[in-house]
C-alpha cells in the first residue's frame, strides 16, 4: 500500500472530495492541514505553488484536486470500466466542480464590488447546472440509487462533497431537487463515509 500525504488548508474546500474518497475505500492517508501563517514556507515545495496535493510514498507529487481524486477512483474502484462510463462520472464530476468554484470565489475574493457578481455568476451557475443533474440522476434506476446505478462512485462522492458549503450558505438549495437530496444521504449513509463524517475535523469552511 502507497504511503499518501494530503496536503490542504484546515478546510473542506477543494480537498474533501479526496478525504471522502480516501474514506469510502478505508485507505490510511496522512491529512496534512497548513497554516495559512505557514502557507509561504510550503509554497515553492508544491508543484504549482497550489493546493491540494498528494503525495505518493514521498516522492511523487500531483496537484489539483479533481486530477487526484480521479487517480484514487481509479486506484480504488470508484470510476468506470468503460470509456462512456468514465465519460459520464467526468462530466458529472465537473458540473458540481463548477458549481463549487463558483461558490468559493464568492468567499476568496477580498473585493466587495466583484463578490455581487460571483454571486450572480453562482446563482446562474445552480439553476443550470441543479437541474440537469437532477435529471441525470433519473437515468438509471429511476434515480433511485447512484448516478451510475446501484454502485457508488466518484461522482456520487463529489456531489456530496462539492455541495456540502453551498448547503451551509443556503439550507434550500435542493428543495426542488429531491433526487440529488436523495442521493446525498445514501453517499452520507455509506457505513465508512459516515464513520468518517463522525470523526473529521469540523471546520467553518
């Protein structure tokens, strides 16, 4: 087994998708949590001079948070078997990635003039994105399950994740959306993802 190192802000933001995947697959990863007073030491040691990273038996090294959660899928079951199946976990996968960047520069941008138009981006951003994948989860199983039927995978843990703030911003968010609720609380219902929850470190963000 791999020695894994994820480094990230003590936050959720872009790297819970990744902890959550680690959890769903019981994999043991050191979670390291940066100070933003110690941001500048750790910054030109990261590719980019960005976070998250993962770090593979102490030498490898990849950054962004979708390209690290889409190696674990891969590594741990959770992606698909053909390309059309693979396909179709990306392109949900960047649908609520999209929503989740747009949220966050609401909250990142220092600018009050520019955060009324991230808002205004954001909100357009849910009511095109929330229906599409509203329906997309109805088709298979009557969206009754997961988006990719009866298994859980990738980007069932990245709706749950890339909503989690959003959620936290607007508790109604998905009250015309009962499918994507739905799905939401069997990922959150998943026996190790739940352990998981239970025991993470609760954050503001």
């Amino acid at each position: 087994m791999p020695a894994y190192t994820l480094y990230y802000f003590n936050g959720r933001g872009r790297a819970e998708i990744c902890r959550i995947v680690f959890a769903a697959a019981a994999v043991q990863f050191l979670d390291k949590r940066i100070k933003f007073s110690e941001w500048n030491n750790f910054k030109a040691k990261m590719p980019g001079s960005m976070l998250p990273v993962l770090e593979i038996d102490g030498k490898t090294q990849i950054p962004q948070s979708m390209a690290i959660c889409r190696y674990l899928a891969r590594e741990y079951g959770f992606y698909g078997k053909t390309n059309i199946e693979m396909a179709r976990i990306d392109y949900i996968c960047d649908c609520f990635y999209e929503l989740l960047d747009d949220f966050l520069r609401i909250y990142n941008d220092k600018d009050p003039n520019r955060k009324a138009d991230w808002r205004q981006q954001y909100n357009d951003t849910c009511r095109r994105i929330l229906p599409f994948m509203e329906k997309t989860i109805d088709m298979f199983c009557n969206g009754n399950y997961f988006f990719m039927g009866e298994q859980m995978k990738l980007c069932d843990m990245m709706c749950y994740a890339a909503l989690e703030n959003p959620l936290i911003d607007n508790p109604n968010m998905l009250k015309d959306y009962p499918k994507i609720r739905g799905l939401r609380m069997r990922v959150a219902g998943n026996p190790k993802i739940s352990a998981y929850l239970k025991k993470r470190i609760q954050t503001d963000f």
